[in-house]
C-alpha cells in the first residue's frame, strides 16, 4: 500500500511541484486547492504518469472551518495522511493601510491558521502511529521584519518559529518536521503579491529538492539557494533598526 502526502495549494506553483515529485516516489496524493480544474488536470496527469491514487480536494482556507472541512473529507475516504505539506498562502505588498482589511486578515487566516489547524490535525494520526512528515512553507523574510510586507512577513516569521518548535516536541516520536524558506521562486506568487523587489528567481524544482535533502538530514529548517541563506544571516550582524531600515529601502524599488 502506498504513503499518501496531502498537499495543499496543490494547482500550481511549489505546491504542484511537490505533488509531482511525491507522486513520482510512488505516494498517492490528496491535492487540496481552491481551483477545481487545475486539481482535476494534475490528478489525471499524475495518476497516468506514476501510476498512484490523486484525490482532488476543494477548498478554501482562508474560511473559518477550511481545514476542518478537508480532514473530515480524508476522513470519510478512509485516507491516513502521511506526508502533509502545508504550502497554501499568499501575499500582498505595500503600506499596511492600503491593503485591504479583509484580504490582511484572509492572508493571516491562510498563512498561519490554516497551517496550526492542518497540523493538529494531521499531527495527532501521526503520532498515533508513530511516523509521519509535516512541511511547513515559511520564507527568507521569516528572519527579519518586513516593512511594505508587513502581514507576510509576520505570518512567515510564525511559521519559521511553529515549526521549529514542533521539530523539537516531536522529533524522538518518529515524526519529521520542516519548515522551507524559499526566496523568490518563478511561480504565480508575484502575481498576488504585486510589485515587489526580487533577485534572481530560483525553480520550484530546486525548491522542493531542498527540502528533501534537509529532511534526509533531519533539520528543523531550511534556506533554499546560497544566496537566499546568505540574506538570511544579515541579522546576526546588523542593529534591527538598520536591518528594518535596508528592507524597507529595499521594498520599496
């Protein structure tokens, strides 16, 4: 019988890079997602290619019950998730006051709600059998205030922090826990995210391998490319105010 891995934001981007390479490991999948079509397609691309089970999930995350809604769909299938990857988020850009309220709080809901709730839930089958894997997407801005991403940054700083701290509750009861910082990446992230400041743009390939190798490793976390683990460290050697100060300098190209 084969591992399932569930992932979510699963359409595109990181998230289906992942579902393709779990599947190509010989997992079946549960892709969870707010776009029908696009998961339908995946599904059907994954099942003839790899020849494993993919179960489309819709749903939204940023609703109060979202996640509950998915653990009780895989529930009532009969699925045991063993590999769950968190990936769902999004992010806007800008002076705090000019985005909306509601697409702020849509984004803290999905970034950091949705994440605590799939985790508890997910979490407690897998320490019941004593073995499971939990990804946590978090960000190269986990490690510093982010000004004209004020909300993004604060809610990857979470998901930095969360996951580290689990890796360590959990880690002698045969669970593995990771959170993955990428930093730019050619997905359809910048689309939602608007104009912002970004270098050279890593693949969702190389991210997903990172994360693989670190897993092998069993760390707590991390930093995809050198150059991203590189912008990581300025902390370690710079005042805050200096280093809120260069990001926002920065941000605001």
């Amino acid at each position: 019988m084969n591992q399932i891995a569930l992932i979510t934001g699963a359409s595109s981007g990181i998230g289906k890079e992942f579902a393709t390479q779990l599947a190509a490991k010989g997992m079946d999948v549960i892709l969870v997602a707010r776009s029908t079509g696009k998961l339908q397609e995946l599904a059907t691309e994954l099942q003839e290619q790899w020849n494993v089970n993919a179960t489309v999930i819709t749903a939204d995350l940023s609703k109060e019950y979202g996640a509950k809604d998915v653990y009780k769909q895989t529930q009532e299938l009969g699925l045991t998730v063993d590999y769950l990857v968190n990936n769902a988020g999004f992010a806007t850009s800008g002076e705090f006051l000019t985005n909306p309220h509601e697409t702020d709080h849509n984004q803290v809901m999905v970034n950091v709600a949705a994440v605590v709730d799939m985790t508890h839930l997910y979490l407690k089958d897998m320490v019941a059998k004593g073995s499971g894997t939990i990804i946590n997407l978090a960000s190269v801005v986990s490690f510093q205030p982010v000004p004209y991403m004020a909300v993004y940054g604060a809610t990857k700083a979470f998901v930095l922090s969360f996951t580290e701290s689990l890796w360590e509750e959990y880690r002698k009861k045969g669970i593995k826990v990771l959170a993955l910082c990428p930093g730019a990446t050619a997905t359809s992230f910048f689309e939602t995210a608007g104009d912002v400041s970004v270098g050279k743009m890593r693949t969702a390939e190389q991210v997903v391998q990172s994360a693989f190798h670190a897993l092998a490793k069993g760390n707590s976390f991390v930093v995809d490319g050198k150059s991203n683990y590189a912008t990581t460290q300025m902390g370690r050697f710079l005042p805050r105010k200096v280093l809120t100060r260069l990001v926002a300098g920065i941000m605001k190209k």
